[in-house]
C-alpha cells in the first residue's frame, strides 16, 4: 500500500462548475409546431479546468499518477457556444476523515 500524498499531484488546476446546455436526441414523434417547444438539457459539471479557447472547455475528474506519469481520467469538452455559466470554486484545503470502523 502506497503512502498517502502530503500534497496534491497538480495544485496549479482551477476546479470549475460549468453549466451547459446539451444536446439530447428522442423517438417521440412531433408535428413541425411542436419543434418550436424544445430546449437544450441543462447540465451543471465539476471538474479540473485543463484548458479553454475559444471553442471550449476541457475538463477532467480525476488527476492521477499511471506508470510514474501525472495523468487525467473522465476528460470532457464544451463547447462554448453551450456554456450558460462558469464558477470558479475555491479550494479549502483537505478534509480530515476519521476512521469510524
């Protein structure tokens, strides 16, 4: 079992909550009237801002050491086009969890 980490792999990463609007796809059948009705799902996702240009956002949930490599896992892009909100959330340090068991 490895020791636990004194410090974050990579402390230099803002944590976002981005709110979106996303795409979604059904087999209800509408009248051409109907179609004037739909909106976008609306999503709120956390994650570790890697990168933003002007087509987007990337994101990712977990920063992980692979193999002696800093590596992220459950990537994502936004679009910005779909972006209706972004939050910067301030990090407080880590929580001490004791062990009830």
């Amino acid at each position: 079992m490895k020791a636990p980490l004194k410090k974050p792999l990579v402390p230099d990463y803002p944590l976002v909550e981005i709110t979106w609007g996303d795409a979604w796809a059904d087999t209800e059948e509408l009248s051409p009237a109907d179609f004037s009705r739909l909106t976008p799902v609306y999503r709120t996702t956390v994650g570790y801002l890697m990168g933003i240009t002007e087509l987007g956002y990337s994101l990712c949930s977990d920063i992980i050491e692979y193999k002696s490599e800093i590596v992220c896992q459950g990537t994502m892009y936004v679009p910005t086009g779909m972006v209706v909100a972004v939050r910067h959330l301030k990090r407080t340090g880590r929580a001490e969890i004791k062990n009830t068991l």
